[in-house]
C-alpha cells in the first residue's frame, strides 16, 4: 500500500505540469474559440492550415511555430489558430486555401483579410509576415499606437559596375 501513497504526490505534480503545458500553448485548435478570444482580447486572428502529411508542413511545426520569437508574438499581439485541413476542409475552403502549409491573418469582427502567406517559411520571414498583418489590423482599427517597423533590406553599395 505504501508504494501507491507514494505515487500520489507525483502524479498530482504530473497533471499540474501537463495542465499548465496545454494552458500555455499559444495555438489553439478550434476556430470559433479563437475567433471569440480574438474578438474579446481585440488582437488580429492568424490562421494557420496544414496537414499532417504535408513535408513542408512538419518542418514549419518544428522549425518556425514554436519558437520563443514566435510563442512571445502570439501570447501577446494575436491569437492563433492551427487549422488541420484533413479535418477541416471547408474551413480552407471558406478562406479560399488551396495548398498547405498557409497563413492568414484576419479582423475577427469583419472577417477582413490581413495578410496572406502560403508556404514553407523560414523564422525571420514569418515574424515579418505576423509584423505586416499586425500592422494593418492596427490600420483598420485606427489603434493610436505605432505598428512594428518592418525592416527593409540595405541599398546596394554605389560603385561603376552596378551600372
């Protein structure tokens, strides 16, 4: 009987660990919630649609979506949503997504399109990608406060061979 008794407190320990890992995942998995969490915290909704047989899909999973650069942007600027289009096509369909991996970010008040990403992404160009859509939702909304300068690329260096 004593082993049982033993095991008590690591399983309560396990389940609050397992509870706060869900509670703290940026991405949900159901749209309406997310649009409602949207809605009510006033952030732009993003989108994400992918499929579990889709290669380029995985990659962005463990190279791009979980990152910290990525998991801080989505618990405080927007909500996000992962969109499994094996299970729910008619979602990719009503947004008009035809290939997979593919972002949108949308107003969750006026379903506005926002911005549109399809495709493989690397960290950087994703985090411009969530900087572009914030900026107009901040646009739309006529938000007082600055939107997040989108770095533009250095001008080439003047020389003769240019010409």
């Amino acid at each position: 009987m004593k082993p049982l008794w033993n095991a008590i407190p690591a399983l309560l320990v396990w389940s609050f660990l397992a509870t706060w890992a869900v509670a703290a995942e940026p991405w949900k998995s159901d749209f309406e919630t997310a649009r409602t969490d949207a809605q009510r915290l006033e952030r732009p909704l993003l989108i994400h649609f992918f499929s579990d047989s889709c290669v380029p899909c995985v990659q962005m999973e463990q190279n791009v979506l979980h990152k910290p650069e990525v998991n801080a942007y989505l618990t405080q600027k927007v909500v996000a949503v992962a969109i499994n289009v094996d299970e729910h096509l008619e979602l990719a369909r009503r947004f008009k997504i035809d290939r997979w991996p593919s972002d949108v970010m949308v107003d969750p008040g006026s379903g506005r399109r926002l911005t549109t990403s399809t495709g493989p992404k690397p960290l950087g160009d994703y985090c411009l990608m969530m900087d572009k859509g914030l900026s107009w939702y901040q646009l739309v909304k006529g938000q007082k406060s600055e939107p997040s300068p989108v770095p533009t690329p250095p001008a080439p260096a003047y020389s003769p061979k240019n010409l």
